[in-house]
C-alpha cells in the first residue's frame, strides 16, 4: 500500500501563521468496495495530516488548503464527517456492470448487519445486496433503475450515527469526483525518506499478461478457498473453460475463463483457504512463448497482504524471549494474546456487545477491513488463556504444576479428529445463530391424512413411467404448500424492519443436506407448475447441489422454505427460519394409524404425516399460521382441490 504524507506548514516568509484548528474529533472516510475492504483518511489536531492512498479508483479525500495573499495564510478545510463509501460489486463471474433494481432502503433508515439495502441485476439474474456492519444510510448516489452501474462505481453513502446524515444532503457523484481530482498532497511538500518503501510492480519487466484475481462470486463472499485449478501450467485456455473451483461462504462455484490465452502462473495452490476478494489467483498470458517467463514471478502485492499479519509482533520483546524456550503450540497460541496497541476500529454493535460481555476491544482480532472489529469478532472471542501460565511461570512453586494441564491435554491424542470448518458451515452456523436470537420463533403442528395423496401418486407414476417421471410424495407437498402461500399470503411475507414484504410469487426453498451443510435450492413459481416440472426441477437442483455445482441465484433469496425428514423415519421435528422469510414447514414420516370412522369396525387405518409451521411472530399471527395449516392439509387430503 503506497503511504503518501502531507505536511502542512507556513511559509518562511509569513508574519502571522495560523495553526490548524484543534480538537478532538478525527475526521474519517472510508471507500467500502462491495461489502468488504475499507480504506481510511485521518486528519487529527494539529499540524500534519496523513492521507493513505491506496490506488483506488475513489478517493474520499475532502480536504482543500486554500492560501491566502497578503501579510499571512490560513487554512481551510472543507471536510465531511467520517463516513463510508459503498460500491458496487462483482456479483456474479462475469458481471462488468449492473442495473440498481430497486433500494430496499431510504436515506436516514438504520442497516442491520447482514440486511438487504438493494436489489442489483447483473448478467445473471437480480441479486440482493447486504451489509456486513451496522450503519445509516446517508445518501443514495445512484437512484433506482439506473443502467450499466460499473463495477467499483460508487452508489451510496453510509455513517454510524444518524446525526451525521445532514452534512450529506448536498453531496453528488460529481462532487466526490471533484474531490477526489484535488491536487495532489505530493506537490505542496516533499516525499518523506520512508515514502518509497513499496516495491515496484513486477509486472513492467514482463511480457503482456493478464492478471486473475478472486471475484465476489455471491453478494455476502469476503474471502473463498481454491479447492481444485481444473488447468495446469502450459496449457491453453478457450474463453468459457472453467479454470478453477472456488468455495464462497454458499457453495463450491466454477471459476469460467473470458478471454483466450495460456496459463503460464498459478499463485494461489489448490486447498488455499481464506483466500481475500481481489488477490491474484494466477497469471494468462496470449503467446505460448512467453509462459517461461512467468516461472520464478512473485507477486508483491500477496505479500503486502499477509504481512500485516505479524506486524505488531515485535512489539512484545520479552514474551518473545519467553516463548523461544516453550513448545511451537504454546508461541502460536501466546501470539494473539497480546493487547493491540494505536488506535482501534470497531462498529457501534461490535463495542456494545464488547461492553455487554466486559471485552476489552485491544485484544480482539478484528476480521473486518482494515483490522475493523465486527460483532463476529465478538461472538467468536475467547479470552486468551496462554496469559496465566507465562505469568506462573517465575514462581518456583508453581513451575511444577504448568506441565500438568499440558499433559492432560496431549493425553487424549490420537481419540479425535479436528476436521476444518468449511465457508459454508460458517456461514450456516452465523445464519442460524442469527435466526434462533433475533426471530421469536412459535411452532404449530397438524397431522394430514396422505391415503389420497398416496393413491394419486400411484395412479400418476403409472401414467408417466413411459416418461421416466418418477412423482415423490415430497412434490405434492410442495404444490400444496405453494398454493397455500397464495391463500394465506401472510406466511408468504418477509420481516424487513421498517416493512412487511408480501411477496406476491410462490419460490420455494427445498433444503438439501450435502456433505459440506445444508442448502436451499430454489423451485421458482412453485404456484404456476405442474408435479411434472417440481420433480423434475427439485431433481437437478438437488443433484448440483450435492456436486457443489449451484449458482448463487439458484439458492439466494426463496419466500418459504420445506425441510423434509420423513424419508429418515423422522416422526416430526421443529426448523430454524431461514431469515428474512418469516415461515418453514418441518415434515415428518407417514406412519399408519387406527382413525374412528362410522363402519361396521368403528375404525379405519390412515397413513397420517405430522407437520410443523414454524412462525415468525413479528409476521404471521397464531391465527393466521393456523389457518395456513388448515389449506395446506385441505389440499393434500383432497389433492383434486389442487387443479382448481
């Protein structure tokens, strides 16, 4: 990262110069790519000011130095508060540009980690937009409906209180263009000796190539794992070859090449985990001739990346010391226990729930950019326990008795096995744990009769064997639950904080469990199709779902979501809602039953299936899940009443 220092000083030749106003406040503005990295000004009291450039195509640099002639010079700044700039994303692989949809938000309404502020519609299909931190929405730049959006472009403005949203009323795209055009801070004071220390690009002494960095392959992805190159080194690549497999935070997705070439450099090898949006993966080039010279290329800015990491290690001489004579696992597990020192960034939730739980901020971790502490940072935060033990370590008494927990860990070696989590179960277990605490989930159960749902199926598979349609009982259910939807389309609604959306289309979410978790492939317009076109589409999407092989449109977003466990002789079960819907029906087996009946015996034997509605409060009264629940087995224990 190039780091550019500005100096503000009076000229020699001045009689009166003013000082820069002091206090304490401390300007700042962020660029925030997509959801992710984050790039900072500080301008603090005093008489210097700092400006980090880091070669983005926005700069958020408001500062203006005005000089005045006559017997003295002032200085002036015109500054905005400490803001964020949201640009647009690679929502998809081949996405270059995108058209904004539509704003779930308006100017002044608060974001939730993990909300939705826009609809994009990229090259692909429209794709919701979410939030990583909390913040307010402060000026839309980019109004609905606008065409060839380019990615990188910046389309709103986002600030952590709401009394900052006023300096923003006037701001535009033109005059944040404007801004960042000023003169450059380099002409007004010379480079400091420490100024040149980022090494020059590798890429001006070698042949023309073209350098292939990690895109945002879903809308929440902030780093992915290269699971497998599909090519090799040397050979040639056609526009359209999958070039890689990537695990985002949702699935495994192919990586396609765009342009024709030769693969003459892979930087990133294959089981590469927590791999950054934007860091180069491998290097193409057009002649087959020029793949030698890419051989012992290195490129520096991967190292730039990983080497803040251990920056702040030095800092701690005597642990170090300490930590020469102990195991490796005691150094690496003593490192994050040392208290980061300068000046912190953490989201207002992330300091509340820091606050809450007596976290003191120095020793977490911050995962988000530029080291900002998150409220995952806090959730996940476990107090260092390395401390203690260095601290017993001068007591004689007390020397003894250290090896004692070690051995008592090291005893149970070989009895487990610690396996990786995955992107995906991360992602799982933070959707869930968000679920479970922010929704008041209540849950409503029925026993449905399915003798006719299982007599039609028998008489229709008939019908349709010639076709190699084989109907499941899990199909029917989906038709009725759609066609539920559209009677009571409450449950058919999502929670959006300021609104309840009521969604006036039926895509239903079918959870399937694959080796890496569970995921929830869409049946689009579930209401408009027939048995026919639900088997067969739950068919394909549960088979690419088990290879890893879904794209994210065909698993983002859904209204209502069916989790079926009765082919694992499940009886009946409670789900976790898939936020932001506001409903998920858990099925359960059939089982066979004594029901009483007005027949010479006095009872017949039923196949009866139990079902849970699980509910959001917020949404969908008892009332109104009740009555979906009354459709919904009105339409399986009369499955005619479905072609109605």
């Amino acid at each position: 990262m190039l780091r550019l220092i500005l100096r503000l000083r009076p000229s020699a030749g001045l009689a009166c110069p003013r000082a820069l106003p002091a206090g304490p406040a401390t300007l700042s503005s962020r660029t925030v790519p997509g959801t992710s990295r984050l790039r900072r000004l500080h301008c603090g009291a005093g008489s210097r000011a700092v400006l980090l450039s880091t070669g983005l195509r926005h700069r958020a640099n408001l500062l203006r130095c005005n000089q005045v002639t006559g017997g003295c010079q002032s200085t002036r700044f015109y500054s905005l508060p400490p803001h964020q700039k949201v640009e647009l994303p690679a929502l998809s692989p081949t996405m270059q540009t995108g058209t904004i949809a539509r704003w779930e938000k308006k100017e002044g309404d608060k974001i939730g980690e993990g909300e939705l502020i826009a609809e994009v519609e990229t090259d692909k299909a429209t794709v919701g937009f979410e939030m990583m931190e909390e913040c307010y929405l402060a000026k839309i730049l980019v109004p609905e409906g606008t065409r060839d959006v380019g990615i990188g472009s910046v389309i709103c403005i986002t600030v952590d209180s709401p009394d900052l949203i006023a300096a923003f009323k006037d701001v535009t795209l033109d005059s944040l263009k404007t801004a960042g055009a000023g003169p450059s801070p380099t002409a007004s004071a010379p480079p400091p000796a420490a100024a040149p220390a980022p090494p020059a690009a590798p890429g001006s002494s070698y042949p023309t190539h073209l350098k292939i960095t990690l895109p945002a392959l879903s809308p929440t992805m902030t780093m992915g794992t290269v699971q497998r190159w599909e090519k090799k080194v040397g050979e040639k690549l056609s526009e359209g070859d999958l070039l890689a497999e990537i695990e985002t935070d949702k699935a495994t997705i192919g990586f396609e090449v765009q342009e024709e070439g030769y693969l003459a450099k892979i930087m990133v090898a294959e089981g590469t985990r927590d791999v950054p949006l934007g860091q180069p993966l491998c290097i193409i080039v057009e002649k087959e001739s020029d793949i030698a010279a890419f051989k012992d290329y290195v490129e520096t800015g991967v190292a730039e990346v990983s080497m803040p990491a251990p920056a702040p290690a030095p800092a701690p001489t005597p642990a170090a010391a300490q930590a020469v004579a102990a195991p490796a696992p005691a150094a690496a597990a003593a490192a994050p226990a040392a208290p980061r020192k300068g000046r912190m960034f953490a989201s207002p939730l992330a300091k509340k729930l820091a606050a809450e739980k007596g976290i003191d901020l120095a020793q977490v971790s911050g995962s988000g950019p530029d080291g900002r502490i998150t409220r995952k940072d806090i959730d996940s935060f476990v107090p260092p326990k390395a401390a203690p033990a260095v601290a017993a370590a001068p007591a004689p008494a007390a020397a003894p008795a250290a090896p004692a927990p070690a051995a008592a860990h090291a005893a149970p070696a070989g009895t487990f096995t610690d396996i990786p989590i995955s992107n995906i179960r991360k992602v799982i277990a933070q959707r869930l744990m968000q679920s479970k605490q922010t929704i008041p989930h209540y849950y409503l159960s029925v026993d449905v009769n399915m003798d006719q749902v299982l007599e039609l199926r028998k008489e229709l598979n008939a019908e349709v064997k010639a076709q190699n349609i084989k109907l499941s009982v899990n199909d029917f259910i989906i038709k009725a639950s759609a066609l539920a939807c559209l009677k009571v389309p409450e449950c058919n609604s999502s929670w959006m904080d300021t609104v309840i959306r009521q969604n006036h289309v039926v895509d239903l979410s079918v959870a399937v469990s694959t080796a890496s978790g569970l995921i929830t492939p869409i049946v689009f317009n579930a209401h408009t199709k027939g048995l026919a076109a639900i088997s067969s589409d739950v068919s394909t999407l549960a088979a690419k779902a088990r290879e890893g092989k879904l794209q994210p449109h065909e698993f983002q977003g859904g209204t209502f979501t069916i989790s079926n466990l009765g082919m694992f002789g499940v009886k009946n079960f409670s789900a976790i809602i898939n936020p932001p819907q506001s409903c998920i029906l858990a099925v359960g087996g059939s089982e066979k039953r004594l029901m009483p009946a007005d027949n010479e015996k006095g009872f017949d034997v039923a196949s009866m299936m139990a079902v849970t509605l699980s509910c959001d409060h917020r949404v969908v009264d008892g009332a109104v899940g009740a009555q979906w629940l009354a459709e919904f087995r009105k339409f399986l224990e009369k499955p005619v009443t479905m072609l109605l």
